[in-house]
C-alpha cells in the first residue's frame, strides 16, 4: 500500500479551510491544517511534508513571509498560494519567493488537485540526489559514516558537524546563507544558536586546515561559502 503524500495546508478562512482539508483527504492525501501564520513556521519545521498550500492573507504573518521562510529551511519544498490577491505584483512576488504555482480565489478544487498531482509526480521522477561522499581537495567526505578521510588519517564527525559539512558542500562554491543553515539544522536562527553554528564552523576549519586547497570562508553578515579547486 503506498503512503500518503502528506500536505501542509495554511488558511484563515475556517469553512473553506475545513471543506478544502476534507476534499484533499478523500482523495488520499494526509493534511494538516492551520490556520494562524505565526503558528505555521514552527508547525513546518517540526514535521516533514511533501507540498505546502498557502494562503497570503494570514493573521499575524502574511503568506508570501511564511513562503520565504519555508524555502530558507527546506529549499526544494514545493508550495502554491491560494489567495484572493489577484493583482499583478502579487502574482509577480509569489513566483518570484519560489511558488510552483499562484492559484486564485475562488477556484475548480479539481483543478487544484490535478495541479498538485502534477508537482508531486515531477518531483517523484526527478527525485532529489543525496550523494554519500564528497571529495575535498585531497579529502573524502563521507556522509554515512560521519568521516574525513585522507591518506592515514580519519577525523570522526559529531552529527551537526557532518550535517552542517555535507549543506556546505551541496551549496559547494556558493553562499549558504547563514539563516539557510540554522533552520535547516538547528530549527532556530537565534543569536545564541548562531554563537553555536561558529564554534562547528571552526572545527570544520581546523578539521581541513591542512589542506590549502580547501576553504570554508565568511561572508560577513551573509553566510559561509566552501571554496575548492
């Protein structure tokens, strides 16, 4: 039996937001529903989901804001609005904060759901690759086992070290945003827990300190970038 793809479903509107969750759950969706922006963010960073639907006019925290921050914690998340806002500029900034698609109100739920069986199936036949090692320099990274390998040497990496590792190297010659690396790892982009994402920097600095080929610089204000030849 397949597993039901699991929807996160952001709307103020009660009735809509109660008629639409239970159409979506008679097609074999699993939902789950709020309906207070402020209240989404942490919702979305505490479960896993395989598509968002968002509302833009929200209590507390607009749609478009609750967009960007998903994108920053999940970058690949796909996620359409359901709004009533139908002016050009709205259109234009869903798209541009990374919306699959901007859907508005009212609209065909068939449509809709045609439209979200499409996304899904993309993303099922172009399915995101998680490769398990990654050469530095003269090193090998390798994800499963937590290691930096080179010649007779192995350095054991704790958890949040090989994860915050293996995000700078997907994003590899490129910024990683700070806040990009704090939700995503530590669910948190407070100034302590950033505090904290600086001492894992510095070991990862040291763990490849001697390899000249290979660095880990800051980008002041913006992030960290992994240069490598």
């Amino acid at each position: 039996m397949n597993e039901k793809r699991h929807l996160f479903l952001v709307e103020d509107d009660l009735s809509f937001g109660a008629v639409l969750k239970s159409y979506l759950e008679l097609n074999d969706f699993e939902v789950s529903w709020v309906d207070d922006g402020k209240l989404a963010i942490d919702r979305f960073r505490n479960s896993s989901y395989d598509l968002c639907l968002l509302d833009v006019m929200l209590p507390n925290l607009d749609g478009f804001t609750i967009g960007t921050e998903v994108r920053k914690i999940d970058p690949h998340i796909p996620f359409i609005f359901l709004t009533a806002k139908n002016l050009k500029e709205d259109v234009l900034r869903g798209y541009s904060i990374g919306a699959d698609d901007y859907i508005t109100k009212p609209f065909d739920t068939e449509v809709l759901l045609c439209k979200i069986k499409a996304i899904l199936n993309r993303n099922k036949q172009h399915p995101k690759s998680r490769p398990t090692q990654y050469q530095l320099g003269n090193s090998v990274f390798d994800v499963s086992l937590r290691t930096i390998s080179r010649e007779n040497m192995e350095q054991k990496l704790s958890p949040k070290e090989a994860d915050l590792l293996e995000l700078l190297c997907q994003n590899k010659n490129e910024l990683l945003l700070r806040e990009t690396a704090l939700l995503k790892i530590w669910g948190d982009d407070g100034y302590f827990t950033a505090r904290s994402m600086d001492v894992y920097i510095t070991k990862l600095r040291k763990y490849l300190a001697n390899d000249a080929s290979v660095e880990i610089a800051n980008i002041h204000g913006r992030g960290f970038l992994l240069k490598t030849d």
